[in-house]
C-alpha cells in the first residue's frame, strides 16, 4: 500500500494534474494572431470564475478544471476579445485560440504605468497598430539579396613592416571573407525559398554568420525574431503587441525632417525575462513606420558568441492596388556585428545584407514553396569578377579589395605543384610534438591520400584487459574532389601477461554524398564489452568483456528525402576470455567498488547476425548543395523500426532469435520557452530459441555521481539488467534556456539555465515499475583551453519510485560540450 500510494504521488508530479479522486482534467492550447505567431502575455481566464492567467512567452496557458463547460476568454491589447465555449468529460482538452486585429482600438487609451511621462510608449504603440497595414500591402514578394560577410582577428589585425621601406602590409593570415548573392521568394507564414546564383569565399569562412537567408528572420516588425543559427529561442519583437508589455521605451531624440519628425526611442526589458533584446528605434511621425532599428541579443543565448548586434534599414517602396497607388516599407539593409573572445584577443565578425529588386504582391503556385529551402548550383562557385562587379551592392573596403587580390592570386599559388609539394613538406615533417603528442601525417597531393600514424606515447597501454599491451596502429584516407571518400585504419596489439595478438582492419567507403551512400568492411580479432553502453562502474568490470573474432559488412543510403536504411551482416566467433591472466591487484584499488569481478565462462561457438534499421522524419526540410543536402530538421517527428536476427545453421552458427525494436523521437522548439526532446520505444524477443548473454537486450543502470545523457538514460535505476519480453522505455527532457528563472533578479545575474524531464520504464523481467523525475541547473563557460569551445556544468537533483527497489533523493553533477560543426550540445 506504501508503494502504490508513493506512485500515485509521482504520476501526480509527472503529469501536473491533481490525483484522481478529484477528477480533474488539464485544458491547454496557445494565443496566437491570423499569421499563427504566437502572442506572449495575452490574457485568459474562465468567464463566471476567480481564475486566470497570462499566455507565456510561447503563447501557452493551461489550467485544472473539473468535468463540465466553461466559457474561456482571452483578450489582448490592439485585438478583439474571444469567447470560446469547451466541453471538459474524461480526458484532457486542447484549445488553441486565435485572435483578430481590432481596428477599432484605441491603444493611446492603454496606459501602463511608469515612473516618468514620456511619449516613447505613444510612439511605439502607434506603430504597432499600423504595422500590420503596411505588411499586408506588400503580400508575398521576390527580391535579390546580396551578403558580405568578414571577418578578422584583433590580434592579426595589426599592420606589419616591410624590413625593406617604410611601407605597411596588411596580414591576410586571419581574416576571410565571403560574397552571397541570393533570389530570395517569401510566401509569408515562414515560407521562403532562395536560389544562390553567386558563392564566393576565401580563407577560413566556417565562423561566418549569415551566408543564407535560412540562417534567421531578423524582421522587427515580426512578433518573434528568430535566428535558429546561433540562438536556441526567438526573442519577443519590440514592435509586437507582447512587446508594448515586455519592453520599457524611452525618447532619446526628436529631431524635424521637412514636415515629419524623427523619435530616436530606446528599447529595455521591462519584464524579468530571457526572450528580450536592448537597443533603439528610430520612429517617423504620422505613418508611424520603423526607418532604422539598432538592437543586441542577450549573450546568454549565444553559445559561440560573447556579443551580436543587429542593425537595421527600411525603405518606401509603392504599391499599386484596386484602390490606387499605396506604400509599404521593406528591409533595405542589415548589417550583424560579432565577436568572440579568443586567448590573444577576439575575433570580429560583421556581415551586411542588402535587399534589391522587389517583386510586391506576388502569385506563387501552388505547393511551391516545399521542403527544399534553399539550393545552390555547382556554377555558382565559378563567377568571375565581371558578375561579382554588376551585382555587387556594398562596395568593398580597399582592405577587403587588397584581400580578394590576395586571396585571387593565393589561389593560383596555392594550385600550383611548387606550392602543394611545400605544404607537403610542412605536413610531413617530422617533429617531436607529432611524434610524441599529436601524430605523424604523410600527405601526398598528387594522389590525393594521406597516411596518420599515432604518436608513439600510445604505443604502450598500461591499463588493458590482461595487463599491459603493445599497440601498433595506421590510418589511410583518401578524399576526391567529388567528396567521394576512402578511408582505411589498421592497428595491433600484443599482450604480455597472455603472449596473446590482436588486431582489427577496418575499410569505410562513402560513394555518395549527396544521400549518404556508404558503405563499411572490418575483420580483426579483438576485446569488446557485452554491454558498451552500461554505467562507466560496470564498463570497468571484467564481466563485461568477452573476446571477439569477426567479419562485419555495413551500408546505409538514403533512399528517398528523410527516409534512411542501414543494414549489418555480421560472421562472428565468440569466445570467453575466462582462461586470460589477469591482474589481482586492481581489485585491491578499487576494493568494494568493483563486485564480481571475474569474466563470464561460456562455451566457444559461431554466430552469423544480420540488421535492417529504417529512419523516417517526414517533411524534411534541407539545403540542397552541389554534392551535398543539410538538413534543417523538421516538425514532425522521426519513426524507427529494427529489427536483428541470430541466424542458425549458416557457417555453423548456433544462435537463433529475432529481436524487434520500433519507437520515435523528436526535438520540438517552443519559441521563448526552451525546447524539448523525447523519445519513446518499445522492443521484444519475438524468438529466442538459442540466445546468448552476448546478444541480451539490458537496461542501464544510473551513473554513480554523474547526470548521465537523459535523452538516452536514466539517472537512478538500481541495476543494469537484461530484458527479453517486451519492454516499453521513454525518456523526456525540456531545457528551459533560463526562461523561468531569469524572472528571479539575482538568478539572472548569475545566468543560470534550468532543466527538467522524467523517465519511465515498464518491464516484465523483475516485473518492474519504474519512473523518474529530475531538475537541475545549469551554466555555460568558456574552455579554459580555448575560449572558442565551451562547456556547460550542471547539478542536479533526482527522484525516483519503483515497485522493487527504494532509491533516495540523488544529487549528481554533469558536464557537456558544445559540438560547433553539429550546433549541438554533446
């Protein structure tokens, strides 16, 4: 009874709902405009009840409610007042609200309190109402975008002396630079599709921000500014109804311009929150339009960046209607600036885009904007100057002039033979830092491959299983213009204690880039772990660790858009390694921590696996590039069915079983409030006639000490066990990104970032019932190593119920880092 009380108790925290005796239900949704953007701080409440709240800064609002109807309204300043009527039986409700614009509101009767008369909030208000007005005149439109993108470090900024006269060179060592020219279309709704006619780049370009429009929409006259390329959240527009809540505006300057007057109005948080930006508006009287905007994103949110800033320019353009000729106002120019802050300095960054040419109030057809986004042609990587001097709309500055006839005649030298057998000299040189530390490269660009040998420092390895070994290793790759790849890695070793050889080859193969065609042999002889993925105190185990004699095939090709197969075939001999010699004085190190430490005895035998993995994400939007796809994720979610069999009598094998996994798993954005990710699965043996502990399925035990992955793991389960029926595991994580607790004043100081998730795990084996909850917080800080790598701490609490075990409240302690070529943390 305890412990059915203790889960009735933790259902109640995982699902936020009061217990069941009371039968209560959750009525949820989201406030948004006609164009489905969200509306933060909207008001909601249940009409003839003391009960309401404010929409979050994802539109979101939810409340408990007893079987029944209910009349919701939701209002908000500058819209029309909603009624909706819902019905609450036996299960939840969603209800998602949309609101119209109300022309006839009279927003300079809205007042919000403050401690200074100032017109600034009159100014901004104005703009708000008429925004809308301007935007829809100018419909669906095209437009030629043109980018320059720079970039230098500060410490290489310097001009260096000629030793010979008194004239100044510039050093291009550190700086690069890259011209885009686009054919951007806009559906509206965040339906774009752009065309690179024009790419040209030199030097290291991988830093750049902004060299496809896919990168962010920093429109301010949207209710969100997002840049999904460097932040993980959009950020409320000021220039939004949410903003006339969220910000606080100041007049910094009126000044005249012919008949008009020009505001210079400053923008700052008014609210306690981690979706805001700072900066200045510069507003014209009488059509109350944006001439220039000037705002900072919060560093917080920027895990490459330590500042980014975004200016802004809109033009007049005319607009020919039923109703006679009307105006609009587009974005003429932005320009970001950037930097990072490095060991010897910092590095700069600043990119302007210009908009050209539009083509207002278009008719696109049907289905034509889809999930291909933005596709580059191979010819355009070959303009020559004559194309980039006629649509280049930003001169460049003598230094970046200097730099292009730098980086042109580079590259003539840089593709002679003089200058690649020279570099090949440099790289193959042999030093005592390669040859101890980092490893000896021996390129040949003649045949385009390459050899690395390890440094000798790894040759000898001390802590193995069976004592100390002798490693020899190589690696061979060899890339092709096309992206076409080979790659060979070879290494052996020797035991001394067991006078015992291993060794493994392994051949990778890609042969299509563009879908990911692939293809992988190995052969060796080598020790691997029964379970690779358990707890690190039982990797340490000899138990884990089996000898392993094997041929393995691999392929995996992307067959159509989102739609992904991997197959494996596998001849394997397996053999226990119970007869090694082993070292009894590591027991005596780790004393109690290492129980049962001796290899599994089984009998030698033969087994022949094969694998078929299917991934699906639907809706799959990329970037399409001459030799290759990137992809941007999707909205839905991605479907995965597996399925390994032990085959018997081939090659004497003696396994037989067929084990079946299928679930899905998805990353959901939720604007200002974070981003979540799940995952839920399910597997069975549906045949095990012949399995052996080598092919069992185990749940992982938790960490001792560490957070472990919570996408993948859980945190306080007891034991790692083996599961052979059917199992039903998932796994929730929701990063706040500091939205709830940047509200608290001190906290946000301290730039603090809050996370939580639960777990569950129903298995027959055991007849376990296990769930989880965990919270924690986290900070992001710089590498010490390099401050261009950064690294997120964490500690965090978790609790746990099951109907076999009883675990206390754990405190553990984590740390991740930030994957710049994946923008993930890892």
């Amino acid at each position: 009874m305890k412990f059915k009380a203790s889960l009735y108790f933790f259902i109640l925290l995982l699902c936020a709902a009061p217990t069941a005796f009371s039968q209560v239900y959750k009525i949820s949704g989201v406030v948004m405009d006609t164009k489905r953007e969200p509306l933060p701080l909207a008001s909601v409440e249940i009409k003839d009840f003391k009960i309401g709240q404010t929409t979050k800064d994802d539109g979101s609002f939810s409340f408990s409610l007893e079987r029944g109807q209910y009349d919701l309204v939701v209002s908000m300043v500058g819209f029309k007042t909603k009624v909706v009527t819902f019905f609450i039986t036996n299960q939840d409700t969603v209800e998602n609200v949309m609101l119209e614009l109300d022309d006839t509101a009279n927003l300079d009767e809205i007042i919000i309190r403050a401690k200074y008369r100032d017109r600034a909030e009159e100014f901004v208000r104005k703009v708000v109402q008429h925004k809308d007005e301007h935007q829809s005149a100018a419909g669906n439109y095209s437009c030629r975008v043109y980018i320059k993108a720079t970039q230098q470090d500060s410490i290489d900024a310097k001009k260096k002396k000629d030793e010979t006269d008194t004239v100044y060179k510039e050093d291009f060592s550190k700086m690069s630079l890259a011209e885009i020219s686009i054919r951007l279309d806009n559906g509206g709704g965040g339906n774009i599709k752009e065309e690179r006619v024009g790419v040209k780049k030199g030097g290291s370009t991988d830093n750049l921000f902004y060299l496809t429009t896919t990168d962010g929409d920093f429109n301010i006259y949207n209710n969100l500014i997002k840049a999904p390329a460097i932040s993980r959240i959009p950020f409320v527009s000021p220039v939004s109804y949410s903003g006339l809540i969220a910000y606080r505006f100041k007049t910094l300057k009126t000044e005249r311009v012919g008949r008009r007057k020009i505001f210079t109005v400053s923008v700052r948080s008014r609210l306690l929150s981690n979706a805001t930006v700072e900066g200045e508006l510069t507003i014209m009287d009488s059509l109350w339009v944006i001439l220039k905007a000037e705002f900072r994103l919060p560093t917080a949110h920027l895990p490459e960046n330590d500042f980014f800033e975004v200016k802004q320019e809109y033009e007049n353009l005319p607009v020919r209607s039923d109703s006679g000729a009307i105006t609009t106002w587009m974005i003429k120019q932005q320009q970001f600036n950037y930097y990072s802050k490095t060991k010897t300095g910092k590095r700069y960054g600043e990119t302007t885009v210009v908009y050209s040419d539009f083509e207002l109030n278009k008719n696109f057809k049907k289905n034509y904007f889809n999930n291909e986004v933005s596709a580059t042609s191979s010819e355009a990587y070959h303009k020559d100057s004559i194309f980039w001097s006629n649509i280049r709309t930003v001169p460049l500055t003598n230094k970046e002039v200097l730099y292009a006839k730098h980086q042109d005649s580079v590259y003539r030298v840089m593709q002679s033979d003089a200058y690649l057998d020279s570099i090949d000299r440099v790289l193959n040189k042999i030093t005592w830092q390669k040859v101890l530390i980092f490893g000896q490269i021996l390129n040949d660009h003649k045949k385009e491959r390459t050899w690395i040998l390890p440094p000798i420092t790894t040759i000898i390895q001390p802590i193995s299983f069976g004592g100390t070994r002798i490693n020899l290793a190589f690696a061979y790759k060899k890339t092709y213009e096309s992206r076409k790849n080979l790659e060979l890695i070879f290494n052996t070793s020797y035991g001394f204690r067991n006078n015992d050889l291993n060794g493994r080859i392994n051949l990778k193969r890609m042969y299509n880039p563009f879908n990911s065609g692939r293809f992988n042999v190995s052969i060796g002889r080598d020790f691997q772990y029964i379970f690779p993925g358990d707890a690190w105190i039982n990797v340490l185990k000899r138990s884990n660790v089996y000898l392993n004699n094997s041929i393995e095939a691999g392929h995996e090709l992307e067959f159509v858009r989102g739609l992904y197969m991997t197959n494996e075939f596998e001849i394997a001999l397996r053999r226990t390694v119970s007869n090694y010699k082993i070292n009894e004085r590591v027991d005596d190190v780790f004393g109690g921590i290492l129980t049962d430490n001796r290899p599994i005895d089984f009998k030698p035998y033969n087994a022949v696996y094969g694998q078929i993995k299917l991934h699906f994400t639907p809706s799959l939007k990329y970037i399409r590039e001459p030799k290759e796809k990137i992809y941007l994720g999707s909205k839905w979610p991605t479907f995965y069915l597996a399925w390994r069999k032990g085959i018997k009598d081939v090659l004497k094998s003696e396994i037989d079983f067929d084990y079946l996994e299928f679930g899905l798993l998805h990353q959901i954005k939720l604007g200002v409030a974070g981003e979540s990710y799940y995952i839920v699965k399910t597997g069975d043996f549906v045949n095990t006639k012949d399995l052996r502990v080598i092919d069992y399925k185990f749940m992982r035990r938790g960490d001792p000490f560490f957070f472990a992955d919570p996408q993948k793991s859980f945190q306080a389960l007891d034991s790692s066990f083996a599961v052979f029926d059917r199992y039903y595991q998932g796994n929730f994580v929701h990063s706040f990104h500091g939205s709830l607790i940047s509200k608290i004043p001190f906290f946000k100081k301290l730039k603090l970032e809050e996370i939580a998730g639960f777990g569950f795990l129903i298995a027959k084996e055991r007849d376990l019932k296990y769930g989880e909850l965990f919270a924690g917080l986290e900070r992001i800080f710089k590498w010490p190593f390099n401050p261009l790598t950064k690294v997120k701490i964490g500690l965090y609490i978790v609790g746990s119920v099951a109907n076999q075990f009883k675990n206390p409240v754990q405190l553990k302690f984590g740390i991740t880092t930030w994957d710049r070529f994946r923008n993930k943390w890892k």
